[in-house]
C-alpha cells in the first residue's frame, strides 16, 4: 500500500513519467534473491547491506512523497479557507463610516453616504477629467456615488484634510518606499486616509488600530508585535509592510485591485461569495448589491480620497505641517529606554519622538525583553550617539525602576478589542457601570458614541477592559 501511494504520488507531482527511481530499481535488482543460491557469509553480508541500502531509499522516498503531500494540502486547505470561509480580514467598523479615538479626540461620522447626495460647483465632466488626469492602474469608476465621496473629502471634510494633507508629507515617501518594495499601485496608499485619516494611534471601538487599522487578530497574523508594551499595528513601517502584504495576496487572488481594496474591508471570503451570487462577475461595480453595506462604500471611499489628495489646492486646503515630517534616523536598542530620558539627554521634544514612535505603549522602549526600533530625528544623531549608556542611567527610578514599570503594567491601555458587552439592568446609570469595571464615565460614553448620560434598560454598552 504504502508502495502503492509512492507511485501514485510520483505520477500526481511529477507527471506520467514520475520521479527518476532507475538507480533504485537497479540497485533492487541487482540482489540476488537469498533462498536460491548458496553463498558464504561475506556474500550475505554484502547483500543485506544492500538491501539496507535499498530500503532506506524506499523509506526516504516515501516519507518525501507523504511531506509533499501534507504540504499540497496545508496550501490548499489555506487557499480553500482564505476564498471560500469568512475570514477575519475584515475592519468591521471602516472609519469613513463610525468613528475613532486618537490622542483624545473623538471623530464621528456625521453623514449617511447610502442616502445623502451632495451637490457640487464642479460639473460632472470636470470630476470625469480629473478622475482620468490621476493616470491611476487601480481602475477609477465615476458614478452619482463616487462623486458623493469626491465631495465628502474635498470639501465636506475640508477643515480635517488640512491635517490629513500635513501628515501626507511625513507617511507618503514612507508608503512610496514600501509599495514600490511589494509591486503593488502607490495609489494604494490613499486607503490609509479612509482607514485612519493619517493617525498612527487612532482606534475604533471594534478594537482596530493604527494607521491600517489592523483587527488584534489580523495584526497577529501578520507578524505585527502586540503585547503588554509594544502594540506594532501602530507602528508605521511594520503596520505598511502587512498592510502592502495583505493588498498584494488578495490581488493575487482576483486579480482586480478594486475586488482587493474592497477585501480589505469586509474579507476574501465575503468578497469571492458576492462573485458566486452575482453569478461570477468579477468588477467591483457588478458585485456592488452583493457586498456587506459598509463594503459598498469603500472603494468610492478610496476614490474620493485619492480624488481629494490629488486636487486639495483647487479647494484651498492647506497642508497643516507636522512635526513628524522631518529626517529620521533608525536605531537598535537592546535595554529598556524610555523616551523621557532620550528627550532629557539629547534635547529631542518628547512628543516628537513619541509621534516618530508611536507603537510603543508607555514611552518606554523595551529593550531587554526583544530588540526594539527607535526613530529619531536626524538632528539628534550625534547627541544620541555621543551620551551612549549615561541615556539608560538617566533618572533610571523615575522612568524605568520597579514602581515605574509596575504603574505602567497597571494601566495597559484599552482598546485593543478585548471588551465585555454589559447588558443595562432596571436601577442601572453610568456612575455604577463604571465603578464594577474600573473604568470612567466618559470612557463608556466614548466607547458607545453616548452624548448624554441618560441609558436605558437593555441597552448592551461595550466596556474595554485592561489588557
């Protein structure tokens, strides 16, 4: 049998002729069948070697053949899953349509993209011509619906694409690099403005974070560090990276960057089951009535981005520069640093270089748990360099001795996805909520998008616990 599965094997991988056994074959038939001829023991010996020698060939051969065949499997089961399941690829509440937190502040989206219709001064033929002006290979539809994203970034969110605009000159180059790295559109990069609108610390309340808004999950598997210190979806290089990764193998799997862009939202699998029930069409456009609501308004959500990156002086938006966008150099480190004592002994502005380094939790740089990335302004190099270790010994009790590390561990941040859904009980009010869990009011009142703070009876509230 196991004989049997060799072959049969060697005929499904390398074809009719299968693989070159003629040494073995030879070497089998060179022995000399024991039972009919009388030999010394010299001969027996040789001959048992022989057949060791053989055997082990046939062992070898056949332990080669059933790896392969666990690995053709594993890829299949992995190809299977990836277009065929729900995958958890999705970002499941997309920032264009709810709303994040980033260094306190609140963005809402005030607007019902599936109903409202904005009107525009710019005719329907200059957004037609200007579409075409992008020269974009990720294909650039107009419709009603496009036109109403054209307009939401443009002009209806004016006042933060002035921001959005100062951020572009510090992420763009970055983006640039690392798209070109992985072959996939530059265009691409305006799917970070729809995700996060440039913020690298920006999370929803599904627990997405970073500038690509990576689930806990989806970071995960990409190889995005997430732990008590360090949460890398907030990393710039590496979150781009997995964000490039993921693009390119779903283009590899429907060979439309539109059907990728919209995977990117809602998943392979639900993308591949609106193909199936629009009978197999493969355009964005086609399978439009197919997709999750939110999905839908993704890709024109890419396009107005890109639309108003491209067009932002014709509407007298003003990049609003940020301190981030300057020249940075990249070092190693190997000890705990905490970003107060680099900005103490070099002279850097903390919060430039917590902006430049934004993944890690608490200002501080673990460095004695894994080797860990430091970007600096490039001004400070020499004053880096030149303080070598006294940077680590700096008020060392203050910023990294045992109290200070012990207070940072109690207050691991929240958002993360790792919530209880807290159903409200008759006698309930916010106050008391809050106090079970440990948390504020206005935490609650963050995480639920409550302006008051009046709740009712059987209303499920989402409370992020410490991780």
């Amino acid at each position: 049998m196991r004989m049997l599965t060799v072959i049969l094997f060697s005929f499904l991988v390398f074809g009719q002729e299968g693989p070159d056994f003629t040494g073995f074959v030879d070497k089998v038939k060179s022995i000399r069948p024991v039972w009919t001829v009388r030999r010394d023991n010299r001969e027996l010996k040789t001959d048992n070697e022989r057949l060791r020698s053989a055997l082990d060939s046939l062992r070898q051969s056949h332990d080669i053949a059933l790896s392969s065949i666990d690995s053709l499997k594993s890829v299949s089961d992995s190809i299977l899953q990836g277009i065929e399941g729900d995958v958890d690829f999705e970002l499941s509440d997309s920032l264009v349509h709810v709303w994040y937190v980033s260094q306190g502040q609140v963005f809402s989206m005030d607007y019902d993209m599936e109903t409202d219709r904005f009107s525009s001064d710019v005719s329907d033929e200059e957004f037609i011509r200007r579409l075409k002006a992008i020269n974009s290979p990720v294909p650039l539809a107009y419709n009603d619906i496009v036109k109403n994203y054209c307009i939401l970034y443009s002009e209806k969110f004016h006042g933060m694409m002035n921001n959005v605009m100062g951020l572009c000159e510090a992420y763009w180059p970055l983006f640039d690099e690392i798209f070109m790295h992985y072959g996939i559109p530059l265009e691409l990069k305006a799917l970070a403005i729809v995700e996060s609108h440039l913020k690298p610390t920006a999370y929803s309340r599904m627990g997405a974070k970073g500038l690509w808004q990576f689930m806990y999950q989806t970071g995960k598997s990409y190889g995005l560090r997430i732990d008590s210190w360090t949460d890398e979806r907030m990393d710039p290089v590496k979150s781009t990276e997995a964000a490039a990764k993921y693009l390119k193998e779903a283009y590899s799997v429907f060979g439309d960057w539109n059907l990728a862009i919209a995977s990117y939202n809602c998943g392979l699998g639900n993308v591949n089951k609106a193909i199936r029930r629009s009978g197999g069409k493969r355009d964005f456009w086609q399978i439009y009535d197919y997709l999750p609501r939110e999905t839908r308004g993704y890709v024109p959500a890419f396009t107005g981005a890109l639309y108003a990156t491209h067009y932002y002086k014709e509407y007298g938006i003003t990049p609003v520069h940020k301190p981030i966008a300057v020249p940075v150099d990249t070092f190693i480190i190997r000890k705990n640093l905490h970003i107060a004592q680099i900005a103490s002994v070099t002279g850097a502005d903390s919060a430039t270089v917590a902006g430049l380094n934004p993944q890690y939790y608490h200002g501080m740089i673990p460095g004695n748990d894994y080797q860990c990335v430091l970007r600096l302004p490039m001004e400070y190099t020499n004053a880096f360099i030149d303080a070598g270790d006294s940077l680590y010994v700096y008020e060392y009790e203050k910023y990294l001795g045992e109290a200070a590390v012990k207070k940072m561990k109690e207050s691991s941040p929240y958002g993360s996805g790792n919530y209880v859904v807290y159903k409200v009980k008759s006698g309930d009010v916010l106050g008391k909520i809050a106090r079970r869990y440990g948390v504020s009011v206005s935490q609650i009142k963050m995480w639920n998008n409550i302006h008051s703070n009046t709740i009712r009876i059987g209303q499920k509230l989402k409370i992020y616990r410490k991780r």
